[in-house]
C-alpha cells in the first residue's frame, strides 16, 4: 500500500471514513482522537443477484 493514496469523506460531524482502493478501512472521530476499523474490511463482498 505504499504510495497509495486513501480516501477520507466525513459522515458526520467530525466523523470521518477513511477508504482504501474501493475498501472502506474504518472511521476516525476527530474529537476523540480514535480510529475504529471496520471488521472484514477487505473480506468479501455479496454482488446482487440479478
């Protein structure tokens, strides 16, 4: 991942979602200072059936 650039989108009021490629890594809480990962991030997606 080096030399990659991430994604960064507030969701919410000082809360903001920090992606990967079209991977979401989890959320950083600006006032908090903390950094919550999303479980499987890199898991598996389930595509609609069509």
């Amino acid at each position: 991942m080096v030399g990659r650039k991430l994604g960064l989108k507030e969701v919410d009021d000082g809360i903001w979602l920090v992606s990967f490629l079209r991977y979401d890594l989890g959320y950083i809480d600006i006032e908090q200072r903390t950094f919550q990962t999303i479980d499987n991030a890199f898991g598996t997606r389930l595509s609609p059936m069509s």
